[in-house]
C-alpha cells in the first residue's frame, strides 16, 4: 500500500495506524461492497472493519460518497467483518480471505439502539450551557478525562446530583498537589452537571457531521499489544521504520513491523520489584532510544541493535523530554514542589537539576 501521510495512535488496547492511502503493492486480497440502509439508500462515510482472527490484526475503511468501499487486507485467512461505527449497525459476516483474490460484501445497515454509548466526547460537551462554569470544567476535568457515556452514566442511568458529588469526591481524596482550584465549589458544579448532562439534552445534541470526502480513503490498522494490561503511553517511528511504543504496565519498549505486524519486546527495567512507569521516548542521533521511566526516577538508553540499555539517574519522576543539538537529554519533574527540569549530558551521564519558577501550583 502506498502510503500519502501516515499517523500514529494509541489505546489501552492495541497500536491503531493511519494511512490515507491510494493502491496497494503489498496487500493479500481485496473486498469491495456497497452499504444502504433498509430503504436502499446508499451511505457514505460508514466504517467497515476487517478483524484477523487469527493474529487479531483489524483493517478499517470507509464507505465513500457513493455508498461503495473498496479494502485491502493485510492478512490472509478467516476474518470477521463489521460495519456501522456510531450511527449504524449490521450483522457481522465471516469469511475467508484468498492471497490476490477479490472479494465481495454488501452490508444493510439499521439505526444503532446504542447511539449514546457511541458518542463522542465533543457531542457530551456540546450540551452543556457555554459560560465560566464550562469553561472552568473544561480547564479542570477534561484535560484528563474524556467525557463519554461510561463517565456520564452509572449503571445505565444519567448521574445524578449525588453521584456527580461523588465522582468530585473521589477525585479530591486523590489530588495530593493540589490541582483541584480552591474555589472550585463542588455542589455547585455537582448540580450544574446533573441538571445538563440529561438523557433528553442528549437525545438533541447535534447529529454527527457528515464524513468529509477527503478522509474517505483512510484506512485504519489495529495491532493488538503483546501484553494486559499495557497502557501503550508513547510512540515514535525509529529509523528502522518500525514503530516504538512504550509499555507503561509492563516495563518494556515495543517495536511493530507495520508490514507483518510482528512485535519485538525489550525489557527496560532492572528494578523487578518497582513498576518503572516507561514513558516519553526519543531516538537519538547515534540511533539510541532513550526515555523516561517515572516509576524509579530514571532515564534509559536503549541499543535496538543488541536490546543492551543503560540506566541514569533521573533525580525525579520525568513525564516529558527533548534533546538539544548537543545530544543532552531534557525533561520535566511531573509532580516536584517547587517545580523543576532536570538535563543528563549526553557525554557524561552527569544530572543536573534547575529548579524554575512555579506556574500555579503553591510553593511547599
């Protein structure tokens, strides 16, 4: 397949790949197939997914403005296909892709009973009254937490007034430095919350937006994780092309061969008793990988070619790096009072920590 632009994702799950693509030189078999509704009436925009059952690799693509697909897949072998993303659903169908061969598959759709369940954060959000209660909720809530009907709902049910206070509560008892604003008025916001955030305001949120045509040749490529649970925190594309993604569970770097979907581990953590957290990673210009391991205050610097790492004091639990052009390695300490970078030398290992001043959080 070749590849217009590629990005890459992550999930608790699996690696989700990206590619806006025309052709395929590689793939094993083609589907193609047309999607309607009941009436007959063709739909554009529709996700169609193609999930490996052997290797549980998926492929997805769209439905374009005629209504008509056409995917290849990567893998040969028995597959299960699907189609209808939020608005939609099909029953699936199972069947058995051939290297070089086409096949074909046509999908009647009906009206998802679950359309709530599949929203977007932007649809939850778009209910709530615009003003400096949702302004302020979005600066304290939702730059952690996605706002999605598992969050909104509790055993099936919209939240209540008291299970809103709740959820502020919990989240109280575990915010030690202090992030949570102090005038942020919890009953206030409890009500505001359950008073909006209603099945009938739901039920009026704005449709979705029609698929826009230039994404319509998008294909998506899920590749299961090695390990449960993993938490995948952070990626880069090395110079082996493959993809790095770090296993934050599981204190060890992963790297995918997009092309077969084969996954390479190294273990990066020498303190078997302590989580390392592996997060934030960089290749530098020798072809080393480093990153942070926030669990244990640490830096590592791995060899791909020989899986050898070497571990540095870090001095604090890093959450973000960068290098410069002396090939140094930068980072921030994610929960220091006073706040504070550190730098390894890149030459010498040496640390050194420069304590900056403090953004908003109170000096202890």
């Amino acid at each position: 397949m070749r590849d217009i632009t590629k990005y890459c994702l992550e999930t608790a799950a699996v690696f989700v790949f990206m590619a806006m693509a025309a052709g395929a030189t590689s793939a094993n078999s083609i589907v193609t197939g047309t999607i309607t509704d009941k009436a007959g009436a063709l739909l554009p925009g529709v996700p169609i997914t193609f999930l490996h059952q052997k290797s549980s690799i998926a492929v997805t693509g769209l439905s374009g403005p005629n209504g008509r697909f056409e995917i290849w897949l990567q893998k040969s072998g028995s597959h299960v296909a699907t189609a209808g993303g939020r608005k939609w659903t099909a029953e699936p169908v199972t069947m058995i892709a051939t290297k070089s061969k086409a096949h074909a598959i046509n999908f009647t759709l009906s009206p998802s009973p679950n359309y709530l369940q599949k929203l977007p954060s932007s649809h939850w959000l778009s209910v709530l009254p615009e003003g400096e209660m949702k302004r302020e909720f979005l600066v304290n809530c939702t730059s952690c937490h996605e706002i999605s009907h598992p969050r909104m709902t509790r055993k099936g049910m919209h939240r209540s007034r008291e299970s809103w206070a709740e959820a502020i509560a919990v989240m109280r008892s575990i915010d030690e430095y202090g992030l949570t604003p102090a005038d942020f008025d919890d009953d206030l916001y409890a009500k505001w919350l359950a008073g909006n955030l209603t099945e009938k305001a739901m039920s009026g949120a704005a449709p979705l937006e029609d698929t826009n045509p230039a994404a319509m040749n998008a294909r998506f490529t899920e590749y299961p994780v090695p390990k449960h649970p993993a938490l995948p925190h952070d990626l880069v594309v090395g110079p082996d092309r493959r993809i790095w993604v770090t296993g934050f569970f599981n204190d060890e770097m992963w790297a995918l061969e997009p092309s077969t979907g084969e996954i390479e581990a190294f273990p990066i953590n020498e303190k078997v008793d302590t989580l390392g957290q592996v997060r934030a990673l960089k290749f530098k210009a020798n072809g080393k990988l480093v990153m942070l391991l926030g669990g244990t205050d640490a830096m590592v610097e791995l060899d791909p070619e020989t899986g050898a790492y070497q571990t540095f004091d870090a001095g604090m639990y890093g959450h973000s790096l960068d290098l410069d052009s002396q090939g140094n390695v930068w980072f921030n300490d994610y929960f220091g009072k006073p706040e504070q970078i550190g730098k390894i030398d890149g030459g010498t290992g040496e640390l050194t920590v420069h304590q900056i001043p403090s953004a908003y959080l109170t000096e202890a």
